[in-house]
C-alpha cells in the first residue's frame, strides 16, 4: 500500500512541526486499518497494517524525541505489532510455497510413475506406491499444518495486543503529546508573528516620529532663513517661532 | 536506496525462512525431514539466482556514487540554510 501523503508539510518550519505532522498521518493510517486487519481472514489488511506500523516506527526512531515518552512507548508497540504481523506474513507467503513444492513433487511422481508404467492397459498401484518423492509428501503436509496453526496462534496474539495498546491508550497518548507539540509550534509561530507586527509598528512610529522631527527642524531652518533675510531682525528671532520677537517697537522694521 | 532495499529485504526474506524451515526441521521425526529439506534445497537455489541479480545493486563503485550523491544532496541543502 502507498503511504499517504503528508500535507502542510514546511521546510521553514521546525522539524517538530513538519514530524508531527508526518507521526499523524502514519498513526492515522495504522489505526484506519485495525477494523479490517482484526478480522481473521483479512490478509491484505493485516499485511497493510504491517508496512503502517513499519512506517510509524521508522519516522519515531527520527523525530520521537520531539514528542517524549509516549512517542518512545508507542516506537515500542510499534515494532511489536510490525513483529507479529510480519510473522503472520511468513506464514501466509510460506504456506502457498509449501502447497507449490509439494504439488510439484507429486506431479513429478505421477510423471515417473506414469512412465513406469508402460503400456499395461491399467495403472499397478504398487507402483505409485514407489513414487520417488512419496517419503516426501507428509513432511510438507506437516508442515502446512504448522503454519496455519501458528498463523492462527499469531492472530490471536495479535487481535489480543491491539487490544491492550487501546485499553493502554498507547496510540491515544501519542496522538496527544503530538497535537499538544503542534499547538504549542502554532502558538509560538502566532506569538512571533504578533512580534514581528509590534516590531514593524514600532520601525514604523518611530520613522514617523523622526521625519516629524526633519519636518519640524526644516520648517525652523527655513524660519530662520526667512527671518535673516528681514534686515535687523535676527536679533529678536526666538527659536520655534515664526515670528521675530517684538522686542522695541520703536526699530525700523519691527 | 529504495531498490536496493526491496533487493536486500527479499534476500534476507529468504533466508529467514531457510533458517526457519531448518528449524522446524530440525524437530521433525527423521523420516518426515525429506520434505522440507527438498523444499530448502529448493529456496537455496533460488537465493543463488537472486544473488546474481543483486550483485549489480551492492556493487562498491554503485555504492560509493549513492553515498556520494547522498552526501552532495545534504551538502546542497546545507548550504540552503
């Protein structure tokens, strides 16, 4: 089965964030297999849910760290289940090569028995009976039971610990800790970009402030340029007025 | 890194269950181990033709590009930051 796609993933956001994300999907995709897989004869789904545990664990065994103790717990369980699963799957993919093998020596016997046989007009039993591979067959027969009574002991061991991982809440406690880690990454990416906002509002006033300040010493300078112009007004030029001061009203030009 | 894994897994897959099947062999009654000592003989076989066809796959010169190319795509993204 194809692993599903991780969405939202950001390469400038923190490893925590973007391997929170990753852990969800691949929890998301283990347990969306459990109803099917814990069904007996759900092959296809048990050997699914094998390669989603598989997955789960690898990306713990990276980036656990970044969600503590339920994600050391859950890379635990993970490997459990991907063991007992992965057992099952031999047995399933053996078990048809058993059946394969032992059909081939028997069609291999009839074969030489056949040939034995000549052109009697009917077949002596006695000679199927020295079939070449006849000591053959019950090791293979036994064997085939083997793996479908183990294949079965296996199923309940499975059936069994995923039982006890929901009654544990090992995956509840893992899906947790990584919405609490993505939260947390999501309230401090808020936090930064209120900063960066109160930073850009602060660059901002105080840019305003100083060309008020340009503004108001220009307007001063070309006061004060005005008023030189004024032949003997200087003397009674007061700083921030626009103004010369009216100091004598009895001098020229006052 | 992903063909060469499906190449390595399978080997190794086979060779689980030739060490398995010799297990359970092993506990069998004698004249019920002719079976499945055919059915390993069998796998043995089959491993020596996979064998021929991973050889490629683990080649040190094929290696060594694919550590280099590994290494140069780090590098790469290093440099990024």
């Amino acid at each position: 089965v194809k692993a599903r796609l991780v969405k939202k993933l950001d390469p400038a956001a923190s490893l925590g964030e973007n391997a929170g994300r990753i852990v969800k999907a691949r929890l998301d995709e283990l347990v969306s297999f459990a109803p099917t897989a814990l069904d007996r004869g759900e092959i296809t789904a048990q050997h699914d849910m094998r390669i989603a545990a598989k997955r789960l664990r690898y990306v713990l065994e990276v980036t656990g760290f970044c969600f503590g103790r339920p994600a050391d717990t859950a890379r635990r369980r993970a490997r459990d289940l991907q063991d007992i699963l992965g057992e099952m799957h031999d047995c399933d993919v053996m078990l048809p090569r058993v059946r394969e093998h032992l059909e081939a020596l028997q069609a291999e016997d009839a074969r030489a028995v056949r040939e034995r046989a000549g052109s009697t007009p009917d077949l002596d039993p006695r000679l199927a009976a020295q079939a070449p591979h006849r000591t053959a067959y019950r090791g293979l027969d036994v064997l085939a039971v083997y793996l479908r009574a183990r294949r079965e002991l296996l199923f309940d061991r499975f059936v069994a610990f995923w039982e006890r991982q929901e009654e544990t809440g090992t995956w509840l406690r893992l899906e947790r800790a990584v919405d609490a880690h993505l939260k947390r990454a999501r309230e401090a990416r808020r936090a930064a970009r209120q900063a960066e906002k109160a930073r850009v509002r602060a660059e901002e006033a105080e840019r305003a402030s100083a060309e008020a300040a340009a503004r108001a010493a220009e307007a001063e300078a070309q006061r004060r340029r005005a008023a030189e112009r004024l032949p003997g007004a200087t003397e009674g030029v007061q700083p921030g007025s626009a103004e010369p001061a009216a100091t004598d009203p009895d001098q020229p030009g006052t | 890194v992903k063909r060469l894994a499906d190449g390595l897994g399978e080997r190794r897959d086979r060779d689980v269950a030739i060490e398995a099947l010799t297990g359970f062999n092993e506990q069998m009654p004698a004249p019920d181990r002719k079976g499945v000592s055919s059915l390993i003989a069998t796998l043995r076989s089959e491993q020596e033709r996979a064998n021929e066809e991973l050889a490629p796959l683990v080649d040190p010169a094929r290696l060594a590009a694919l550590s280099e190319s590994i290494e140069a795509l780090v590098a790469e993204v290093r440099g990024l930051e």
